[in-house]
C-alpha cells in the first residue's frame, strides 16, 4: 500500500458485475438496485428492480445458493405494479429493501412507487416472495429509501426514509403502532451543505444492521459536479433506543464507484446498495448494490472494520484541527 492509499473496507467481488440484463429469462433493459435477504435454508435471494423497454421498472426475485453465481431467476416478474389497485404504481415500483420481523414471522419490503405525483414509500408483507400484502402509501411523495426496522422501538415499528421537503433532502424516521399509521416524524442524518462528498442530498442505502453498540447505518451521498451526479458510500451509528440520536458519522465516503461497469452504465458514476446479507461468522456483510443503473455488483466487508473506522474517525474529529465547521 502506497502512502497516501487508504484501507477498502469493501471489496468487490471478481465475479462482478454478478448480474446484468443478459441474463433475465424475459426481455429487460436493464438489473439493479436490488434488495437482498437469506431465507431460512440459506438461500441467498436478490429482488432486483428490473427496468422494461419503457422505462417502467418491477421487482423480479433472483436465488443463489451462496450468493455470488448460479442465479435461479424467476420465469416471470415476481412483483409487477398494480395500478388499478395501487394508483401510487402508475409508473413503476422500484429499489427495494428488506427485512425480516420476527413478531410478524414475515418479509416487510419498503420500496418506492412512482406515481404523477412523484415517488412515495409503500410497504408489503410476505413470507414466501410468492404473495404479497400490500399496504399501499405509508409516506407521501416526495419520499424513498426506506427501511423498516427488524424490530419496535418503544413499542412501536420504525421506518427509516428520505422525504424532499423545504428543508432539504435529509435522512429521518418516523413511528407507527399498526404499520399503516405513521407520525412522530424525527430528523436522523442531515446533508451536509458545500464541498462535502454527502452534501444537499443524503438517502438510506441498505437495512439498519443491529449491532451492541448502536444501528450501523451505510447511506448513499450524492454530490453534484459539472459532469453530473456522485453516489457514494457513508457510515454513521445511531442510538438503539433513539435512532433520531447520531452516535457517530465518518467525514469520508467509504466505497464509490471506481470500475467500468460503476462508471458508465444508464447512469454514470453510482453505486447504489439497497440490499446485503450477514456471513455465518455474525461480521462479514455482503452488499449488493446497483452500478451505473444498469447491472448489479457485490462488495464484502465487516462490520467490526466498519465501526472501528468510525470511532477512529471520531476520535480525528475531537482534535482541534480536525473539527467540522458550525455549518456542517
């Protein structure tokens, strides 16, 4: 390593990019941003967002039996739209990101609906990737990346999400007694304002991940250069009985788009994660994330590396030279 390189705390995969178009049994434009679980064998499963020739994107479900090759893809679109019953669908539904509740004994997917009106969150229930029950809206556009949490917190479920408001495009949860009505609405991560790598515009990238000292939470930052847009990686840890509280946040992004396939696609210079699962040794986190809108990568990485890098990184801060500006 030379001097001036820093440690990866993600590495990609040699397989990349692990799934693209050309491999779908139907016609596709393009794979990715796709939401990821193991189910109880051990199966690993990827809902990928599939974007058709119109430019109307569903969720098709991909299995792997160790999550990197052999894709089992269904022969079908595994979630389509429903316009006539979901209106919010009109023009697609699109990144999702999933959670096992165990009080529910079931998979909630939080995931974005395009409506006239812009994206919203809805949310659907399933045990089995074969039926689902919807519930419709539960933020109104303008809001996407969203994530239940695997558990209640004071009672209640929580859902991590990014409305647009007149306040900017920030990251905030909000509570529910029954997963239908929502409130107590609370600002978690705000974007940083001018030079920084997550400045204006910061979302939720995969599910919370649980760990004693608080969730570890990898969010997506986006800055905006003359060439265009900037999606990049970020860590930050909250309370685990106040996730509104920020118990640490890196200064640095900590995977971004480098290869070929992250930097030309439909959307150049993206890497967009909405799904990982955890290894057998509890630690090892397998992200799956979206390149260029157009195929979908795998990075591995650890949690404990991850939340070493943020106390040392929040140690540098403490030093008078190293603090943030007020307007941070």
């Amino acid at each position: 390593m030379t001097a001036n390189a820093r440690a990866a705390l993600f590495r990609r995969s040699h397989a990349n990019p692990i799934l693209t178009a050309a491999d779908w049994p139907y016609p596709v434009h393009t794979v990715f941003n796709a939401g990821a679980t193991r189910l109880r064998d051990g199966t690993t499963l990827l809902l990928c967002r599939v974007e058709d020739h119109r430019g109307h994107s569903h969720l098709c479900a991909a299995r792997s039996a160790n999550g990197i090759d052999d894709w089992r893809i269904d022969e079908s679109p595994t979630l389509l739209p429903d316009a006539e019953g979901f209106p919010e669908e009109l023009w697609g539904i699109e990144d999702p990101r999933i959670t096992f509740v165990e009080e529910l004994g079931r998979y909630a997917i939080a995931y974005t609906a395009f409506s006239k009106g812009g994206p919203g969150v809805a949310l659907c229930l399933t045990e089995d990737f074969r039926s689902f029950e919807r519930f419709g809206l539960v933020m109104q556009p303008d809001d996407k990346d969203a994530a239940l949490f695997p558990r209640r917190i004071h009672g209640e479920f929580a859902l991590i999400h990014r409305p647009m408001t007149d306040l900017g495009a920030h990251i905030w949860v909000s509570f529910s007694p029954d997963l239908r009505n929502w409130g107590g609405h609370r600002l978690v991560l705000p974007a940083r304002k001018g030079a920084w790598w997550d400045a204006n515009k910061v979302g939720l990238s995969p599910p919370l991940i649980e760990t004693p000292g608080g969730w570890l939470m990898l969010y997506h930052g986006v800055r905006h250069t003359a060439s265009g847009s900037l999606y990049r990686l970020g860590a930050a840890l909250l309370a685990l009985d106040s996730p509104e509280a920020v118990i640490a946040r890196g200064d640095e992004w900590i995977f971004g788009p480098e290869t070929d396939y992250e930097c030309r696609g439909d959307v150049p210079n993206v890497v967009f994660p909405c799904g990982y699962t955890m290894g057998d040794d509890g630690d090892t986190i397998h992200l799956y994330y979206g390149a260029a809108d157009t195929c979908i990568g795998l990075a591995t990485g650890s949690v404990r590396a991850i939340l070493g890098w943020l106390a040392h990184a929040d140690a540098r801060r403490g030093h008078p030279s190293n603090r943030p500006p007020p307007d941070r």
